[in-house]
C-alpha cells in the first residue's frame, strides 16, 4: 500500500484481458486492476526560487517597456501645449546659444548611440519553414504485426512478448507507426551498418524535403546542430550531413549525443546561440533517433518499455538571423527556458542506459519517472509563468502563493516541505488555512501547444494538470496515435498537425514542451509572423488528416 499521503497520486483503472484460453478459469472473461501513479499536481508545490528566476528574467528586459512609454507621456504633454509657431521659437531659443560644433558633436554622438543600441540588441531569430520525414509505406505497423517481428526475431520469450503486447494496447499508439523492417532478423542488430542505414534514411529524408520546401542550397548553411541520443559514430552525424550535401568547409557544426528526447529543444537553443554570434547567417537543426540500434532483446520489462513506444522520425528545421528572411518566415522565436534536474542522483538514474544480466544493452526506465517528470515540468513551467502570462493572471498567481507561504510560516496551516539533493528551498504545499493555489490558465498564454508525445499517460496527466482541453492536446495525442513516440521530433510533427488543419493565424503564440533523459525539461515559445495557409504537398499528415481527432484518442 502507498503511504498515506501518496494515495492522491495513484489512479486505478479496470482493463479487460479478455477470454482465459487455459486454467480453472477457461472461457470465462478475465479482468484485472491496474494502479498508475499520476504526475504530481506541481501547481500545489512551488519553487519559490524558480518564481523568482522567472520575474529576474522579465525585469531584466522589461524595463525597458516601462521607461519608454513614460517618457514619451512626459514628451507629449509638453510638446501638446505648445502650438506650432511657439515650437519652433522654443527650438531656436534652447540652440541659438550654441555654436554649429557643438550641435553638430551632439548630433553625432546621439547617431552614434543609437546605432551602438540597435547593433548589439539581440538579433531576431526566424523560422524560415521545417521538414517532417514520412517513411515508406512498406515499413508501416500495425500493433499486431509489430509483436509479430518481435516474435520472429526468436529473441523474445513469451511473457516478454505478451508484456510488450500489453503496454501497446494501453499506450495510445495507432496501427500506422514505422519500424526498420530488420527488427524481426534473428541477428544482431544494434550494429553501425544498421545504425547508420537508418540514419541516413531519415536524416537525408528530411533534410532532402527541407531544402526542396525552402530553395536553399546545402552550401548556404553556416551553422548544423544534430540531435540524436543513443546512436552516435564516428565520424559524427553532422559530418556524415556535411559529407552528403558537400556543404561548405567554414560551417559551424555540432552534433548532440545521450540527452534524450528533449534533445530538439536545447538544439534549438545551441543554433540560437550560433546565430546571435554570427550575424546574416541560417542554421539546421536536424532531430531524430534509431529504434534499430535502441532495439533491447532481453527480459527486463523496464527495459522492454522504450520498444513499445519509439517509433522512426526526424525533422528539419531552417533557422535565419537575415532580416530580409522575415518576408517569407513562419515563426519567431520568443523565449526557451531550460530545466536539468541532473544534480540529484534519482533524477539522473530515471533513464538510464546499462546493460541487464543478460550483458544486452538498453534504456531502463525508473518506476518514479512519471513523478520525477513532473518535478521537472513543475520547475519549468513556474520559471517560464512570468514570461509569458497576462499580467492579470501574474498578479493572481503571485498573490495566492505569498498568502499561502506567510500563512504557512505562521503557523496558521502546516506547510508540506520536500527537499532533494538539488534542491534546498522550500516549497509551499497545501495548508488548513483553506487557502488553495491560483493555477494559472496557460490557454491566455498560448494558442496552440505541442507537449512531447511520450504516452497516453503522460498526455493525459499533462492535460489534466495544466488545465488544458481536449482541442489543446489533440496534436500530441495524434501525433502519438499516428507516428508513435519519435522522440526529439515529435514536437515537430506537432506543429506540421496544426499547419495541416489550417489553425496557426498570425501573431498565434504557440509553446513547445519536452522532456528526456538527465533529468531535463525544455519549453521554447514561438509567435506566427504570418497565417499558415493549410499545405497541399510535403506534410506527413495530408494522407490520413481528415481521420483525426476521433473520440478513441481520448
């Protein structure tokens, strides 16, 4: 039993396991109760300190936005008095006491601030347009077909394949997922032949549609980063890009390794970083991951849960720091706040990639993922909050949470308090004062979101959490359906759903949330320069589009 306190984190539900085709009990239909632990209501356990960071950041920009409008407000009130004949008396008679040097030297000095300022203030980084690989008909899987090949492998047991079969039914995954069709070869097949044979499928797959979609020539990109956790050669993937389309030899290049599939987003932020440094330049971002070479053969159900759920993706997207690209970009890119929760052992160990008894190489997944997943959702979100919230609901926010923390450390309420070895301050949980949390509506923040599509679960508590819609989730939820979990791209296919539907107006603001492996949470937030018009070619959704949402998403 969970402990007392625990039990709110713990949902149950009824699943039907069909007719007992052996046994004392054969014919009859069987049913079994299966426990979940939910992700933690983070809005009822805030990090103060994280608060604070968030409104550091806005102060730090925003003052900005509230000294100029004043000023402005003091200008204008003189300037209204005065009538057109009586300003330019008043000009003449401030100048006239001084000399053609000195007006000049003022001048020049004035010009010459203002060109300082705008010359070092953050160039706008714009998304010119983004790719998303659809792979073949022929690798397509049905939920059936996928236990099938694991069964011809002879690699699996029955109760590994029955397991396996188990989480596929309960993981929101569809009937038109893809797999490399060498997951049912009785050899090994984690090797770098395989490796680099999907890799150079789906990266080139979608770098090939990038370049078509955008008319850029392979030798205009100044700056690669490539995301791709478990499979990393040498050469890199990055070189083995550059090698394909001969790009040119002064390229900035990174290639990112083991940080999961929150990869896309910090790659995201390293081509940013590139950008800002190296002015009138594009970047591309290639994302992605093996199944092949992740593919684990053994017993550990632990284990055995990434087979289940990673499925083959990649996205290519082209960034531009050129101001003439602003004509033909799509999005801007407003803000990206990174989480790691790396410094706590449990946090570090939640995924984690070991060899079982066995001596076969695989991802264990923590039994407290969902739990720790959460803490690290929590600590975004409040960091991100002051950035992108209406000030209305900043205020409310802020209000409930200095009434509950004074009330708590008054000793009108009991505080719950939880400290790890990352972090030490103190958070404000539930009180009998009777005060509850002000959850903040995210939906004034952000039109559209794209929250990783991990799992059912995951989707679900995320909703649930965050006081979403059905409509808010629905892209994760088919892109999980449609393309399974795709890891560092999945946020991508996300985005290229709501294109496809037609929903991105101009000036939409749209969140991406991921998270991986370390532990890390990242949010990057976008803002539409212009209405997407609804593509007739290079979508990976216009073949199945008009199927979904339907209710068995939900």
């Amino acid at each position: 039993m969970a402990p007392t306190g625990e039990q709110h984190l713990l949902s149950t539900e009824i699943v039907n396991r069909g007719i007992e085709s052996a046994g004392p009990d054969a014919g009859s239909m069987t049913f079994s109760v299966r426990v979940r632990r939910r992700l933690p209501d983070f809005v009822q356990s805030v990090n103060l300190k994280y608060v604070k960071l968030g409104y550091h950041y806005l102060i730090n920009h925003a003052i900005y936005l509230a000294t100029v409008p004043v000023l402005v407000l003091v200008f204008g009130a003189e300037i209204g008095s005065l009538s057109r004949e009586e300003l330019w008396r008043k000009v003449w008679d401030s100048t006239a006491g001084y000399d053609l040097a000195t007006i000049l030297a003022f001048f020049a000095v004035f010009v010459f601030t203002l060109s300082v300022y705008f010359m070092s203030r953050p160039r706008s980084i714009y998304l010119i347009d983004f790719a998303c690989f659809k792979p073949a008909d022929e690798l397509k899987v049905t939920k059936a077909e996928f236990i099938e090949l694991a069964r011809k492998s002879g690699k699996f047991d029955e109760p590994s394949l029955e397991f396996q079969k188990k989480i596929l039914q309960s993981s929101g995954i569809g009937d038109e997922t893809y797999v490399p069709k060498s997951l049912s070869s009785p050899d090994n097949i984690t090797t770098m032949k395989e490796g680099r044979a999907e890799a150079s499928t789906v990266i080139f797959g979608a770098l090939d549609e990038l370049f078509k979609k955008t008319r850029i020539r392979p030798k205009d990109v100044g700056v690669l980063v490539v995301n791709c956790s478990i499979f990393n050669p040498t050469p890199s993937l990055s070189a083995m890009v550059i090698n394909h389309y001969k790009m040119r030899g002064n390229i900035l290049s990174f290639n990112l390794g083991g940080m999961g599939c929150s990869a896309g987003i910090i790659a995201v932020d390293l081509a940013r970083d590139m950008l800002q440094a190296n002015p009138n330049n594009v970047a591309v971002v290639v994302s992605t991951e093996m199944v092949a070479y992740n593919w684990y053969p053994g017993k550990d159900r632990s284990m055995l849960i990434p087979n289940c759920y990673i499925r083959m993706g990649c996205s290519a997207v082209l960034l531009s720091n050129r101001r003439r690209d602003y004509g033909r970009a799509k999005y801007r890119l407003e803000h990206i706040v990174r989480t790691h929760k790396g410094a706590d052992d449990r946090y570090f160990r939640s995924v984690y990639q070991e060899e079982d008894e066995q001596r076969f190489k695989g991802l264990k997944i923590s039994k407290d993922l969902v739990e720790i997943g959460g803490d690290a959702l929590k600590t975004n979100i409040t960091t991100l909050g002051p950035l992108v919230l209406p000030l209305s609901e900043q205020l409310l926010f802020f209000a409930t949470l200095v009434k509950r923390y004074f009330s708590g450390t008054k000793g009108k309420g009991t505080t719950a308090t939880k400290k790890s070895a990352s972090d030490e301050t103190q958070t404000v949980g539930s009180s009998s004062s009777g005060t509850k949390p002000y959850i903040p509506d995210y939906k004034l923040a952000f039109e559209h979101f794209c929250v990783h599509a991990a799992s059912k679960t995951v989707v679900n508590e995320l909703q649930r959490n965050l006081g979403l819609s059905d409509a808010n989730v629905e892209p994760s939820r088919a892109t999980l359906h449609r393309f399974g979990n795709t890891s560092s791209s999945s946020i991508w296919y996300e985005l290229a759903y709501l294109e496809a539907k037609g929903r991105i107006k101009r000036g939409d603001r749209i969140w991406q949330l991921s998270f991986g492996s370390g532990f890390k949470c990242n949010s990057a937030v976008w803002k539409s320069v212009r209405s997407i018009k609804k593509p007739s070619s290079n979508n990976p959704w216009l073949d199945c589009l008009d199927r979904y949402p339907f209710e068995a998403l939900n």
